[in-house]
C-alpha cells in the first residue's frame, strides 16, 4: 500500500486550519462549529477514497471498505469524537460510548464553562442523547492506534519508531497538610508548625522517591494551594496533587505506599496533620502481543527498526482493549511538547508512521 507522504501532508495542514487559534495551536471543541467542520471535511476526504461513512449516536465517525476477498476481513477507520475531555470533563467520550460505559444521565449532569450540558450541545449539533447506548460495538477484532509519543525519549534517543508495550496505569492523590496560623513576625522559627514548609519536604520527597526509581515511574505535583495565603502568616493549611504512573500495577502500588509512608513520616516529625484520598485510579493496559507482533513484523518490512516504549499517557486504546485486540505505534515529538501551540512533528517521521500503520492494517485484513 502506498503512501502519498506529500498528500498527509497536506490533508494534515488543512485540517490543523480548522479551529487555528490565532496566537497559535488549534481548538476544536465538541460539537462545536469547528469540530462540525473538520468532521466534515475527513468524511469527504474518506468518501473520495472509496470507504463508506457513517456517524454513530455521539458523532464518531467511522468510514468502511467491507470484506470481499481481499480484504479477507472488514478495514475500518475510526474518527473519535472526542478522546480529551477539553470543553467538557468527560475524557474518552467517543471510546467509552464505543464500549458501552457512559452512564445513563452522564449527558444530562456534565456542562462545560458557560454551563451548557453534554446533552444540549448534543441536540444543537443534531445528535440525540437517548440513543447514546446504540453507539456501543461487540463486533470489533483489533484496533491500531498511531500517535505521536507527547514525550522527548524517541527524540533524544534518536528512535523515528516505537512500539507501544503497555499504557501505563495511573493514580491522582489530594494531599492536605495541616499545621497552625501563626504571625511570620512573632513566631520563631523553632516554635511553628508549616504547613508549606512540611508540604514542600512532601513535595521534594514526590519527586526523589520517582526519580530513584527509573523509568517508567513518574510522579508530578501538580496543583498546590496554601492557605490562609498571606505574607505575614505561617501558613496553616496546604493541598496539594500527586500524579503517580507506572507501567506494572505492582510498581505504582509500590511507588504509592511508599510516597504515603514518607508524607506521613514528614508530617509526624514535623508535628503536622496529613490527609491523604484517592482521587481517581486507572490501571495499566498491556497492548495485546499478537498485535504488537503485527506492528513489529510490519515495521521491519518497512524499514524500520522500532523501539519498545511505554506510554505513560492515556489513548483511546486502552478503553476499547475492553472490547478487542489493541496496539499502538508511536512517532517522535519535536522537543517532547504536546498540547500546546508548539506541539509538531517531522513529516518524515508522519509518514513512516503511515506507511507502518498501513502494512500493519494489511497484514490483519488480508
């Protein structure tokens, strides 16, 4: 199967014109008028490669070349909706409808900024809400995802190619540290009880524990709030999160108990309360080995040495492993950023990417 690299390209630059932000990146929020428009634009880019379109009850869109020989097996390629939650906080909307696990008033109770719920932003762009369960698919046999990596490693380590393994598993933790709100001037310094002092020895010990131990282990704080956040009192109350990542569900247990332990370590010698609650948790996927097998074959032919690497963000795939055979190919980042108007990536390395994925889709269905 041949690739016209000068054609992606191209397709590719038309599309990121649609919902260009004018200092840079590109907003497409669902089912907003940009959103409408790019979906457009793909359904005729797939109607004139000859697949047959239809858009399912949230609006994924999905172009067919049925079996008839060769193919031996149907090919489909799936436009999600929506997989990061960006107007409103449903992440993987147009996957989890795919496999049936969005909840019946999900549509009804989720708004976005300007307070206007999933389900009327639905109906303004023609989808009803009540056949949202008629999107859901048991007939899938595989699904192949090819992504850019949102991270530097295949960059630095001069890799155009990788193989995804496992997409890592993942916890959300709110810290709250507890101490007294005494007067900045009047207080010495052997008498307080800091709560940002104790938080920020949290914080230090977040990143050492994870950095201690390799990759794939992350840990990220990201969010930190004191309070009562004057400059002329010791703070008395802090909250913080701790993103944790792990590509063995073992090792981020691990990698958890012992951030816990040592929180709860730091807040008792410094005299300090410590609360700690799980915000949300994910476990990691492993891309299925046939698939992976597939990729690999198909990278070889191609002419490609590829790397193994774990994806330490989440993709569509590891929903819709739920419901069938998932792997995942990778393309480098320029300097590792992603979401974010600097977000690009060499259109060599797209069209290799293409070509893999394309010899990949032919091995499976032919």
């Amino acid at each position: 199967m041949r690739i016209d690299a000068a054609l992606l390209e191209r397709q590719l630059d038309e599309l990121f014109a649609i919902g260009a932000e004018p200092g840079g990146g590109c907003y497409r929020p669902l089912y907003g008028s940009a959103w409408a428009a790019a979906c457009d634009q793909v359904e005729q880019w797939m109607n004139a490669a000859g697949l047959a379109t239809r858009r399912d009850a949230v609006g994924n869109m999905w172009g067919r070349i049925e079996a008839h020989g060769e193919p031996k097996r149907p090919l489909e390629l799936l436009v999600v909706c929506e997989e990061e939650g960006s107007r409103f906080a449903t992440n993987f909307w147009g996957s989890r409808a795919i496999i049936g696990a969005i909840g019946a008033r999900e549509a009804d109770t989720v708004t976005d900024a300007e307070g206007v719920t999933l389900s009327r932003a639905m109906r303004e762009r023609g989808f009803n809400p009540e056949n949202i369960s008629s999107a859901a698919r048991d007939d899938l046999g595989a699904f192949v995802e090819l992504h850019i990596e949102q991270g530097a490693v295949l960059e630095t380590e001069r890799v155009p190619l990788a193989v995804v393994t496992t997409i890592a598993g993942g916890v959300h933790l709110e810290i709250v540290v507890t101490g007294r709100p005494d007067h900045a001037g009047t207080t010495p310094m052997d008498l307080r009880h800091d709560a940002l002092a104790g938080a920020a020895a949290m914080i230090q010990a977040v990143q050492s524990i994870a950095a201690a131990l390799g990759r794939p282990a992350v840990a990220t704080v990201g969010k930190l709030r004191v309070e009562p956040g004057q400059i002329n009192v010791v703070p008395d109350r802090v909250t913080f999160t701790v993103d944790l990542r792990h590509s063995d569900l073992g090792g981020r247990r691990a990698l958890e108990e012992r951030i816990r332990s040592l929180c709860g370590t730091i807040a008792s010698e410094r005299t300090l309360g410590i609360e700690i609650r799980t915000l949300h948790e994910r476990p990691p996927v492993p891309m299925d080995g046939a698939i992976r097998e597939v990729l690999e074959r198909a990278a070889t032919e191609t002419g490609a040495v590829p790397a193994a690497l774990v994806s330490g963000a989440g993709h569509d795939a590891q929903v819709l492993a739920a419901r069938c055979a998932v792997g995942m190919l990778f393309v480098p980042s320029i300097g590792g950023r992603s979401h974010c108007p600097e977000e690009a990536t060499d259109p060599k390395h797209l069209a290799l990417g293409t070509r893999v994925l394309a010899r990949a889709l032919e091995i499976l269905a032919y």
